[in-house]
C-alpha cells in the first residue's frame, strides 16, 4: 500500500528531480552515442537505458522505501476487463484524435497512407514506462495528499515536461507554435489517460490508449 504520512510526498518528487537530470543527461550525453549504432543493437540499447533510468529507481523505492501495491498501480488479474476497457477507449479516443489531428494538420487519410505504418510500432517501452512512472505510480501517490484535479493537473504537467528535454536538445520543434501545440497535445493525453486511470484503475487501458495516441500521431505524421 501506499504510505499516507506527509514524508511519503517527499519521495516522488525526489524521484522526479532525478528522474529529469538522469532523463537531460542522457539526451544530452549518451543518447547521441547510442543512436549512430545501426540495427537491433542500438534500438535495444537505447530500451535498455530507457527502462534503467526510469524504472530502476521504482524498484528501490518499492522494495525499500514506499511499498507500492500492484493494486494501486492498475496492474490487477483481471485481463480480459482491462483488455475490453482497453479497446473501447481506444477505440473512442481514435474517432475524435485521428480527425482532429488530420483537420489541423491540414492532411487526409488514405488506405495506403494507414497499411504503410506497422500498427505494432505504436506499442513500445517508451509507452509502457510512461505509463508505469505518470499513471501507475505518481497519480496514486499524489491521490493520497491532493484532491483529484490537483493530483492530475500535477501529473499531467510533469508529463508533459519530461518531454523537453528531448526536444530542446534534438531540435524536434524549431517554432514556438511547434512547442505550444505539442504541449497541448500532450496535456489533452495526460489528462484522458489520468482520467481513465482514476476511473478504471486498469494500467492496462492506459497503455493501449497511449498507444493508440501515438498510431495516430504516425499515420498523421
């Protein structure tokens, strides 16, 4: 279970800080090293540091610290309801991203534009660690010390932020414009997946609706 003292907050926001130095200096430092390796090698690599920064630390905290029950994380044994929670959401978050996303980006769809992107890309460790660290972990310990929409605005923004490292330092946006709308698309995902989070307490949903985001975001890129 999660502890309830007022100490028990000082965690995840230690956690945090490192979690954004370690995620800075590996964009920084080792990420340009790691992403000239070609082939399965180098995109395993690139997993492997991905789950140690931000998972590793979990561990410690879990088995030393603050005891996380799997329960609180939306990891129960009830597959085939979060799998049906799951594939509705998805399938509702679909049918108003995809055209929304295709409205502002000023593109249509097409059957080949959709066959050429490998719908398995969309699923990845980035998703499923996001996923682990923002809603499995920090929204229910933030639950126990804020009121809802606290604890979610909270979450949501650091979600968001920890997504500037990598675009600050690997140019991905060269506008402001770019920046405020990645932002906002960012925070509108935050916000369902802490929703559905809350509602449903199912981790399980959380990453096929990340997923879907991110199918979106390929047949539209």
């Amino acid at each position: 279970m999660l502890e309830s003292n007022k100490s028990s907050i000082q965690i995840p926001y230690i956690y945090i800080t490192y979690l954004f130095l370690a995620w800075l200096g590996y964009v920084a430092f080792l990420y340009p090293r790691i992403v000239v390796i070609d082939g399965l090698v180098g995109e395993i690599a690139q997993e492997i540091v991905r789950v140690v920064i931000f998972l590793a630390p979990l561990y410690f905290i879990h088995k030393i610290i603050q005891p996380l029950s799997f329960e609180a994380m939306g990891i129960s044994n009830k597959l085939l309801t979060d799998v049906k929670i799951g594939v509705i959401s998805s399938v509702i978050f679909l049918s108003i991203v995809l055209p929304l996303t295709l409205l502002s980006s000023g593109k249509s769809i097409s059957f080949d534009s959709v066959s050429s992107v490998p719908f398995w890309s969309a699923v990845s460790i980035a998703v499923i660690t996001e996923e682990i660290v923002f809603r499995g972990y920090l929204l229910p310990v933030f639950e126990q010390h804020y009121k809802k929409a606290r604890a979610i605005l909270t979450t949501v923004l650091l979600f968001v932020l920890i997504h500037y490292p990598g675009w600050w330092l690997l140019e991905t946006h060269s506008t402001i414009g770019g920046w405020v709308q990645a932002s906002g698309s960012i925070f509108f995902l935050g916000v369902i997946l802490s929703i559905v989070f809350i509602r449903y307490k199912s981790l399980l949903a959380c990453i096929m609706i990340h997923s879907t985001n991110n199918l979106v975001a390929a047949i539209a890129g």
